[in-house]
C-alpha cells in the first residue's frame, strides 16, 4: 500500500481531516486529535498508529512484522507503533491498524468533537 493511498483512505473516514503541525509532517485528525501520523511525503512510506491501549499489546505487532514495525518515539508506551506501508505488512492489515486507531481515538474524543456517521 502506497502512502497516497493509505492518506486517502485515512481521509476517507467520517470527520477525518489532514493537518501539518510540523513542518514537512502530516498527520491525520479525527476532531482534535491525530489518529493516524503519516510524516513527511517525500521520507519512508510510513504510517504512526495506535495499535492497542498498552505497549503489551502493541507489542504483537513488533513480534509479527520485526523487519516492518518498531514502536513509535515518545508515545510508543501508550502502544503506538510506526508501520512500514510498502514492507511486508500485508494491505489488509495495514487497513486494519488505522481503522483500529481511528476507532481508539474517536473513543476518547468528547462527545462535542465526535463525528456523526
């Protein structure tokens, strides 16, 4: 899966919406938070997630895909990992890990910024 077409699908998502806080980095928002980190458009084809609400759980993805996930810098305790997109992590997983952290993020959200579907 391309980062194009992960951002696509990412922006796809009911009140989805793309931001830059930092330059050159793009991250997906689902009200005020970010569900889904996509970084720069010309780096590594990647995408931040979370991927379970401890790093236990995140962990299984580390042990299932060594070569193509590693956990995220600095928020990786709070199970977000970074998953390649053009590795070995088969597209319908990948489709997965950002339903799930959209999922995650739209659960937390107050009710005042969650999307109507």
């Amino acid at each position: 899966m391309t980062r194009e077409e992960m951002l696509a699908y990412c922006l796809a998502k009911p009140g989805a919406w793309l931001d830059r806080p930092w330059e050159g980095d793009e991250v997906v928002k689902v009200g005020s938070r970010i569900f889904a980190f996509l970084g720069s458009p010309d780096g590594e084809a990647r995408m931040g997630v979370k991927c379970g609400p401890s790093r236990e759980v995140a962990d299984e993805w580390l042990h299932r895909f060594p070569d193509d996930a590693r956990s995220s810098p600095y928020i990786g305790r709070s199970g977000w990992n970074t998953l390649r997109l053009e590795g070995g992590i088969p597209d319908d997983e990948l489709i997965e890990a950002a339903d799930g952290s959209y999922d995650a993020v739209v659960a937390k959200l107050p009710k005042r910024e969650r999307p109507t579907a």
